[in-house]
C-alpha cells in the first residue's frame, strides 16, 4: 500500500517496528533535497537509509544540471513566471500579517548562480528603503528567499556516501 504524508510522518511510520522489515520504496521526486545545504541533505537522507533494508529502495530527485546559464535562465525565466511566484511569498506574507506590509510592486527579484557553491540563490529587494515590523531594509538590500543546490557527478557520489546510502542506478 502507499503511504502519503510528510517527511516526518513518513519517518515515524518507517521506525514502527511493524513495519521494520517490510519491503519498501520511497519516492521523493520533486527534488527538494537541493534546498538543504549539502550537510543538511546528507544528515536528512541518513534517517531514512537507518530505515532501509538492503533490497528497500529510495528513488530520489537530484538537480544535476550545474551549467551556470543553463540554471540561471531556468530561474529567471523570460515571461517572469518564477520571479512571480517568489513575489506571491510577499503576498502571503501579508496576509499573514494582517495587512499590506510588503507592496510587492516596490520589490524586485534577483536570482543568480553561484559557481563556487553550485546553486542558484534568490533574493527580494526593496527599490526604496522601508521599515517593516520595525527592521529597516535598505533600498538594494538583498533579503535572501531561497538557495537551490545542484549535484555534479563527485558531489551526487559524496552525499550518498554522507548519508549511508549507496547509488543503484541514475
């Protein structure tokens, strides 16, 4: 049967000794691992590999594309779509707040690749200086909203060794 939950729902069902020795699959396929930092992503992956027996398998999405403009332009698409996506966190924000704290029309997005990490890095800016919740943001200041790791070959190999889990296929 399936199991549909969070990743923490997830792990207390696979840790109930019912079901210890059950032959499993996990499926994790929107590549969400690429938003841990790659400590983060190996200690994350390492509390389902003490769940997994040796014929239990793990089918995991990895963004393996590290070609700069290539990630860059998937992030900062022509018709705005991703940059508008990041400003509807503002929006959601303010709803939260209970009132209209960011006006979205005096931010900006910026996205960019960082060659030295291999991640792409999001950031909200405000064109003008403002005060919210009492903290003063600098026109140009940048507010980082996401970083999104992306895994060569040596790097893919690394976290699986980091998280006690070894490749069987790609």
């Amino acid at each position: 049967h399936g199991l549909l939950g969070t990743y923490d729902e997830g792990l207390d069902w696979l840790k109930k000794p019912e079901n210890a020795h059950r032959s499993k699959t996990i499926l994790s396929l929107g590549s969400s691992i690429g938003n841990f930092s790659r400590a983060e992503a190996a200690q994350f992956l390492s509390q389902f590999s003490e769940t997994l027996d040796p014929n239990d398998t793990l089918l995991l999405g990895v963004d393996a594309c590290t070609n700069a403009d290539k990630v860059y332009h998937a992030y900062n698409d022509r018709e705005g779509l991703t940059h508008e996506f990041i400003l509807c966190g503002l929006k959601q924000a303010n709803r939260l707040l209970g009132y209209e704290a960011f006006d979205v029309n005096k931010w900006e997005v910026i996205g960019r690749y960082n060659k030295e990490t291999d991640r792409h890095e999001a950031f909200v800016s405000p064109k003008e200086d403002m005060t919210i919740e009492g903290a003063l943001i600098r026109d140009g200041e940048q507010v980082r909203i996401e970083e999104s790791y992306k895994y060569n070959l040596s790097q893919s190999e690394r976290l699986w060794s980091d998280a006690g889990l070894t490749e069987g296929a790609k």
